[in-house]
C-alpha cells in the first residue's frame, strides 16, 4: 500500500516536473495572459473562476518556489492518506476477537486460537498470534512478548510522520524564503529604478506575500491530517492496551483449566 502511493506521487512528481520546466519559460507570457483573463472577468463584471484565480497567484508567485510548495503538499498528502488507510486496516473488532479466541481456546485449544488470529488482519491479532507461539512458555513470557510486540506494532503505525511533519516544516519555510528573495528583488527593482515608486515596491511585496501565504496553507493542510493520524493511532494504541490486559486474563483462565 506505502509503495504504491509512493509510486502515484514519484510519477505525479515526474509529471509536475516536466510542465514546471515549460512553465517556467513561459511565465512572462502566461502571467500577462492570466492577467488579461481576469482583467477580462473583472470588467465584465463576471465572478473569476477559482482555477483561473489561483493559475494566476501561482504564476505570480514564481514557478520555481510555488512548485516546491505544491511538491509538499503533494508527496505530504500521498504519506498522509497512506497511513489513513493503513490505520482504517487496522482497526478491529477486538471484542469479537477476544470472544472467538476465548471460544476457540475452549474448543480446540491453543492451536485453534491460532489459526482465528491468523485470519483475522490488524496489530492486535498479530500481538495475540505472538502471545499465543509462547503460550508453553508461562503466562510471564506472554506477557513480556505481548509488551515488545505491541511496541513494534506501534513502530508500524507510526512509519512515515516524521516524513509528514518535516513536509509541515519546509513548507512555510519555503515560503519565507521566497518572501526573502521577493523582498531581495524588490529593492533591486528599487536600485534600478533610482526611485521608491509604489508600482516598483508592489511587485517585489506582492511575490513575497504569494509564496509565504502558499507555504502556510500547505502547512495547515498537513497539519490537519498529521493531527488525525496521530488522534487515530493513540485511539488504535489504547484499544490494543485494553485488549492485550484482557487477553492475559484469557490465557490465566486457561492454563488453570
């Protein structure tokens, strides 16, 4: 699942890449003509569509800072909606399960209990199979594999945010950085210009602004799933704690029958 949302976004990057290559020899051209379309809308009276509003603020924005923004969010959203659905996998009806391994138990004994593991898909039927290999071991051992093999579930959930939170970081730094350079090319536009004129400031300051303000709303939109995932597996690590005290009580129960 990792490996082909990675793949989407690999290919989505190549994509990107090549119409950021021809974008970025004809952004003169493509901003006077998305300049004209909404001077067109506005004088029209007519509301300008979203797409050609934000195809403007891109182009505005510069091709080359803007594309790293969008680069974020899109490599950020695939490792994003990769663990949602892992997460969403993972989740189990431990009630259930802890009924049919308790029944199972009963029935068939330990082998049986196993094989209701086995077809039953999540990390807390995976701990309950890894307690159950050791079961001839004594409930203390069960217990002790219980714990590091609940810890190396959590590891599974946890795989891939710190990706996701440094894509939270760069995001809103690439765009302070072309705020910088927006600045930078202002008051060169300044030093040429031998003049403080509001048309030649404007220009700078409004590229400056573009680029923070795309780095900021990538940031919020990550941060928005970064949150979820995290709420989804503390929810998802304490269904497996509860779970896993009460499957020890299942196996004390039957090794005293």
């Amino acid at each position: 699942m990792k490996k082909f949302f990675m793949f989407l976004a690999v290919a989505g990057l190549m994509t990107f890449s090549a119409a950021i290559a021809s974008a970025q020899d004809q952004a003169a051209p493509a901003a006077e003509e998305a300049e004209e379309v909404v001077d067109l809308f506005a004088g029209s009276g007519e509301e300008v569509p979203l797409h050609q509003a934000l195809k403007t603020k891109f182009i505005e924005g510069g091709a080359g800072f803007m594309s790293l923004i969008i680069i974020c969010l899109i490599i950020g959203m695939a490792l994003a909606i990769e663990r949602i659905l892992y997460l969403a996998f993972s989740k189990t009806n431990t009630t259930k399960l802890l009924e049919d391994v308790e029944a199972a138990l009963a029935k068939g004994g330990i082998e049986e209990a196993k094989k209701v593991c086995r077809e039953t898909r999540g990390p807390v039927a995976s701990i309950f199979y890894q307690g159950l290999l050791r079961a001839d071991q004594g409930i203390d051992v069960v217990e002790k594999t219980i714990v590091s093999y609940g810890g190396v579930q959590m590891s599974l959930m946890e795989n891939g945010l710190s990706w996701i939170g440094l894509f939270i970081s760069i995001a809103p730094s690439l765009g302070f950085l072309g705020t910088v350079i927006g600045m930078i090319q202002a008051f060169d536009a300044i030093q040429a210009a031998g003049d403080i004129s509001p048309n030649v400031v404007a220009g700078g300051m409004k590229v400056a602004l573009i680029t923070t303000v795309g780095g900021l709303i990538v940031a919020m939109i990550l941060q928005i799933f970064y949150n979820y995932i995290i709420a989804k597996i503390d929810s998802l690590s304490i269904d497996m704690e509860d779970s896993s005290i009460r499957f020890v009580d299942t196996m004390v129960k039957f090794n005293k029958k």
